[in-house]
C-alpha cells in the first residue's frame, strides 16, 4: 500500500512517521508513505496557499489551484482513495481502518487554518473522515491517525497478527486488562490464571475479561 500525505508541514509529519514501529516498517519496505507539499505547487513567487474567506469571518481558507496541482500531480496515472481530514467527515472507527487497509492507494489531504476552498473538495470528489468530534489546529495530526491505525495491519508491520486480532475494537470488544512483571506489586497480585501455564484457562479468561471490560466502559460496542 502507498499513502500519500499533502500538507504544509511536511517536516512535522516526517518526525512521527520516521520514529518506532513506522519508522522501521517503512525502512523495511513493508510501508510506503511520503509527504509532500502543498506549497511547492503554488504559481506566485510568494508561494501563497491561502486567502481571506469570502463572505467574512476570522481565519484563512486554503486555495484550491495549488491542492489540485498536487493531488494532479503526485497521483499521475494512479486512482487513490481521496481522503480530506475534517470535522464533517465520517468518523474513524477500526472497521473503516480494516476497510482503509485494504486500499492499493491512499491520498490523504491535510487541511489548515479554516480548511479548504470546498470547489477542490467538489471536483476532485474528495470523501471525509474525521478522527472525532473536537477540532485541532491542522490536518496533519489526524492524517497521522490514521496513516497509524492502518499501517499496523498490514503485512511485517507487527510482529504477528496476535499483536491486533486481540486488541480493543478489533472484534468489537475491549481488550481484556495486561499486566506484566513484578508478579506483586504494591501489594496487587497478577491474576492467578495469567501465571498458571494453564493456555485454555488463560484463554477463556482474556475472553471473560474482554466481555466484562466492555460490558463496563463500551456497552454501546455490545449493541
Ligand atoms: C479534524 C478532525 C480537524 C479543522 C480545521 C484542521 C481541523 C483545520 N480533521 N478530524 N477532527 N481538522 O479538526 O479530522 O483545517
């Protein structure tokens, strides 16, 4: 899979997706993902990506000539998903990341300031997905969401499937509770079960606690 990020901060994008579990996935080859930006497609010598908002307001509105060179221009003869990350957009759950992550190519456009000129969003058909209702200062943040929750089912990106087929929301249930050593601590012992050697127990466990968990905190993920 290739994800294509268009931003204004490319750099800023670069730091998470150079560090960890991304950054070893992608010098590995098994995740493709640049960055690219926005301004290098402007066609003034001040390279200017965004004007007042018509009708008035506070803030800025990206211009849609330089989003639309680069979209024309990074996707070539390719048809990537379109993706624009925005508050209106369709919020992400696990079941469109596993949708997300079946995709051959995905284009993630990151918006700014009040966002971007809609006529772009019109003729290029551009879909929205929004990482939750709450606003934040720039798209990047939620493209890096996103780029996140996929890469980490695709292949060699974790160690095993195990690393997300028994993970919150991967079968609509909330993970059971982890632990790790000391076996005591401040006087709170690991379950009993979870140190037996006992797998079949220790499996029916994880799948009680996953059920109670839920049952708990994400009732609405039962329904
Ligand atoms: C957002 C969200 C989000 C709105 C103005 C960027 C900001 C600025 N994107 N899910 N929530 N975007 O708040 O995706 O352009």
């Amino acid at each position: 899979m290739k994800i294509d990020i268009l931003t204004l901060f490319p750099e800023m994008c670069e730091c998470y997706l150079n560090e960890s579990i991304i950054g070893r996935a992608r010098k590995a080859g098994f995740l493709d993902v640049r960055c690219h930006n926005i301004r290098d497609y402007t066609l003034d010598k001040h390279r200017r990506v965004d004007d007042k908002a018509y009708g008035g307001g506070t803030g800025m509105v990206m211009q849609a000539q330089p989003i639309y060179d680069c979209v024309k221009s990074v996707a070539g003869s390719e048809t990537p998903r379109l993706i624009y990350l925005s508050p209106q957009g369709k919020i992400l759950n696990q079941n469109l990341v596993k949708e997300l992550a079946r995709e051959e190519n995905l284009l993630l456009l990151c918006g700014h300031y009040e966002g971007v000129d809609e006529r772009v969003l019109e003729e290029l058909d551009f879909e929205e997905i929004s990482i939750g209702d709450y606003v934040v200062t720039g798209g990047e943040l939620p493209a890096l969401v996103l780029t996140d929750a996929v890469a980490r089912l695709l292949e060699g990106v974790l160690p095993n499937e195990d690393a997300f087929t028994e993970e919150s929301h991967f079968n609509n249930l909330l993970e059971h509770p982890q632990y790790t050593r000391p076996e005591v601590w401040k006087e709170r012992k690991v379950p009993e079960v979870l140190i037996s050697g006992h797998h079949a127990n220790i499996e029916k466990w994880k799948k009680e606690q996953s059920k109670k968990v839920t049952n708990e905190k994400r009732k609405d993920l039962l329904t």
